[in-house]
C-alpha cells in the first residue's frame, strides 16, 4: 500500500487491492491489471470512491472497442485495395496501433505501449484475421452501422489516452490536445497512404460508406483531446476529464455525419462563374462495376462535380448483384489527372473496379439531321433482337444516335417471370422467356419511306413474335 500511495503521489495510475501483499503481487501480469479495477490518483490522494473506479475501466472498455474497430476497418480497406492476407493484417494492425506508437516516439515513451502490453497486439492480429475472412459480413448496413459506432467510440477513447499519456509527462494545454488527436488519427493517416488513398485525417467530408466516414474525423479527436486538456489543467479531476473528452469526441463525430458538416474548403468559396467547356477539353468515358449498393452513383458523380466535370451521358445496369456505370465526362484538361486518379480511387474503396478511357472527339461535319424518330420494341427476348433492328434501321438510311435496351425477367431458376402477350399462345418453353424492351432516338436527312418502313417493321414483328415494334418519325 505504500508503493500505491507513493505511485499516487507522483500522478500514475495504480491498481488498487485491498488485500495482502501476496494479493497483490499476484496481479504484476500486465494483462491481469488491465482486467482488474482502476484507481485513479486525484491531487488529494488515492481516489477510490465508485466514479474514479468506474470511468477509467469504462475507458479502458472503449481503448479495447477502439482497437477492435480500427483493426476491422483497417483491413476491410487493405482488402478492398487488392492486399493478401499479409498485407491486410499488417495494415489493420498499424491502423489501431499506429497512433499510439506514433504517440509515444514522439513523446520518448520507449519501449512503446503494446511492446509491454502485448494483448493489444495479439487483439489487432485476430480481428484482422477474423475481418479478412469474414468481410462479407462486415459490409452490410447493419454491420457498417456497428463499425462506425465502434470506430467513433475509439476515436473517443484514443484521443483521451493520447491526451493523458502527454499530460503524464509534463507537455502543456496547447501540446496535450494534439498529441490526443494525433493518437485517434495518425493511425488511419498510414493506413491510407499504405492504401493509396486520400488521408481521411484531412478531408472533414463523408467520403464512403458508414463504416470508414471521414465526416468531422480529426476534428472531433482534437475536440475531445481538448476538452479533456481543459478540464485537466483547472484541476476538476480525472473522472470528469476522461468522461466529457470522450463524450465530446462522440458528440461531436456524430453531429457532423448526421448533419453532414465539414470543414470548408476551395470549392466552397465563391471563385466567379465556372469556365465554360471547350472544344480542347478532355474527354473520357467512365466506366465502373462491382457488388452493388447504395451511394456509389452519388459517390462517382461528388467526385466529377468536384473536378467541375459535366456527365453528357450515362447509363446504368445491373447484372445479377451487380451494377455497371457508363459515363461519358467532359473536364477542362489540366483536371484530367486528377479525375482519374480520385474516381480509380472512391471506386475501390466502394469495391467498384473503375475504367477510365480517353475519347478524342471527331471535328469534322456530321450529316445534316432533318427529321428524328423513336423506335419502341417490347416481346419475348432472343438473340439477334437488336442485330435485326439495327439492320431495318440503316436499311432505311436511319441513325441510331440513342439506344436503350432492358431484359425484365429473371433466369429461369429465379424468381416469377414476366409474359407477354404473344408469348401466352406459345408453348411452355416460350411462355417462359423474359421480356426485351428497346428504345431508340433515329435521325435521318430526310423523311424515310412511309410504306416500305411500315411493311419492314410488321414482317419483323411477326418473324420475331412482338407484342410491340414501333417506328414513329416526327412530321
């Protein structure tokens, strides 16, 4: 108990035990003390009433969900960003520990924490492990959800410990909140420049799913570490120091993703009417595929607007559990760089493999277009369906200058299909088939055969069984 007293004394935390000496030296296991209860030391003592035992355990609670969640999301982006087990695992681990290493480097706290408290590590390799083989099932809403609960709470947590280990060694109020922030967020600041991507500790914007938000992400550490600094040099006290640093950081995080609140930035300030496009500007076609989900067509088309790129045309569909993207983007070129660098980049962190190719425009004189038309097809699907229109279509010196086609049905071990009604007289086989849409912008330098068009599309519809097969040019 005198070697508590004298601990206390000089400011570090102890582990209280009201028993025999043989008690207590049975509790030198670094691991059995950080499952045993905390006292934290107050300048008038030992503290040992309820709330200064129970707010540093509810810390070292949260420093483990922290650790846990850092580590999970860690290597769900080495894994999105193409790494091996190996590679995953590294980075998970350097995700949850790097700040705090980072911390005690620059404070001169050698060795560094988890050499000595070794079931941080072994915590960050098994959840890494478990997290590579399991991302699946980390990627679904509610999973995001927890992750992201779990992630803010240790960025509550880390920025606290931080900020204490830089107060235990005599920094002041201005180098305390730093060494707090810089111990919630260095961690992730490696992990993306291991990854390739944007280091989320400088941009205050959502940029992905839930789970890995960058929404207010520095920030809120340096405010958490602060108020925990604040508190801590006016003399209130442990308990309510780690209590409403933690609180804060939590507060202010989850503020920021609910209200989407970010920091300002360039092209937040007025910089006069945008250049207009010209015909040297760059032009390219973006494409994009992978597992779908909510926010990747917002994602792709935050990025082009943040390159001041206009969308000329697009399309979407989506095969099985999967999406394609087809963009056609026009930028001023000196933005073309890095257009293609940040969609490659939000589209794997979203799991989207991203394509971008460069088209050069042809300046020459395109045909006079005099009169348009649509062209509307619905039946049974087959193959060879659009091959035959497009061949009525230029037998009849028509432009396809749009086209959209669509199956709606599902496979035949899928789910109910749609019938159409000339499939219904046909035999069961028949009566099975999804059904093709097609839609069409024509043009053409002068009006078509009105009779000839007409007697083609009705032979068509009829060799391929129609319900519908329309050609409609304006007057």
């Amino acid at each position: 108990m005198m070697l508590a007293a004298r601990a206390a004394q000089r400011g570090a935390p102890v582990i209280f035990a009201a028993r025999a000496a043989s008690t207590t030296r049975s509790l030198r296991c670094p691991t059995v003390q950080r499952l045993a209860v905390i006292a934290v030391p107050t300048r008038r003592g030992l503290a040992t009433t309820s709330a200064n035992n129970l707010v540093p355990a509810a810390l070292r609670g949260l420093d483990y969900v922290g650790t846990v969640a850092f580590a999970a999301s860690g290597t769900m982006v080495a894994g999105h960003a193409g790494m091996d087990i190996l590679g995953c695992t590294m980075v998970g681990t350097i995700t949850s520990l790097g700040g705090g290493t980072i911390r005690d480097l620059l404070l001169g706290r050698t060795p560094v924490f988890w050499f000595k408290e070794i079931e941080y590590l072994l915590l960050c390799v098994g959840t890494a492990l478990m997290a590579f083989y399991a991302h699946d099932k980390l990627e679904g809403p509610v999973a995001e959800e927890a992750l992201w609960w779990g992630d803010t709470l240790g960025i509550g947590a880390f920025s606290v410990v931080g900020a204490q280990a830089a107060a235990s060694v005599g920094m002041g109020p201005l180098v305390v909140p730093i060494c707090g922030m810089f111990t919630a967020t260095c961690g992730g600041l490696v992990r993306d420049v291991l990854c390739r991507r944007p280091p989320k500790l400088l941009y205050s914007a959502a940029q992905d799913s839930p789970a890995a938000a960058g929404t207010l992400y520095a920030p809120a550490a340096l405010s958490g570490a602060s108020a925990y600094a604040f508190l801590h040099f006016v003399g209130a006290g442990a308990p309510l120091a780690i209590a409403l640093g933690c609180a804060t950081t939590v507060g202010v995080r989850t503020y920021g993703y609910a209200r989407n609140v970010k920091l300002p930035t360039y092209s937040d300030v007025p910089a006069g009417p945008a250049p207009r496009l010209a015909a040297n500007d760059a032009h390219l076609v973006v494409t994009a595929w992978g597992p779908d989900a909510t926010g990747h067509v917002a994602t792709l088309a935050r990025v082009l607007a943040d390159a001041r790129a206009n969308i000329s045309a697009s399309k979407i569909a989506t095969i099985g559990d999967d999406i394609v993207v087809m963009l056609v983007v026009s930028a001023p070129r000196g933005a073309r760089a890095g257009l293609v660098s940040a969609a490659t980049t939000a589209g794997r962190e979203r799991g989207l493999k991203v394509d971008c190719r460069d088209v050069t425009p042809s300046h020459g004189t395109p045909p006079a277009a005099k009169v348009a038309g649509r062209v509307a097809l619905q039946g049974p699907d087959s193959p060879g369906l659009v091959s035959n229109v497009a061949a009525l279509l230029s037998k009849h010196g028509l432009n396809i200058s749009s086209l959209d086609t669509r199956v709606v049905g599902v496979a035949p071990e899928g789910l109910q299909r749609r019938v159409t009604e000339a499939a219904r007289s046909l035999d069961a086989r028949d009566a099975a088939t999804d059904l093709f849409c097609l839609e069409a912008i024509v043009t053409a330098p002068e009006k078509p055969d009105a009779a000839a068009l007409k007697r083609d599309v009705a032979a068509l519809r009829k060799r391929c069984r129609l319900d519908v097969l329309d050609v409609v040019m304006e007057e």
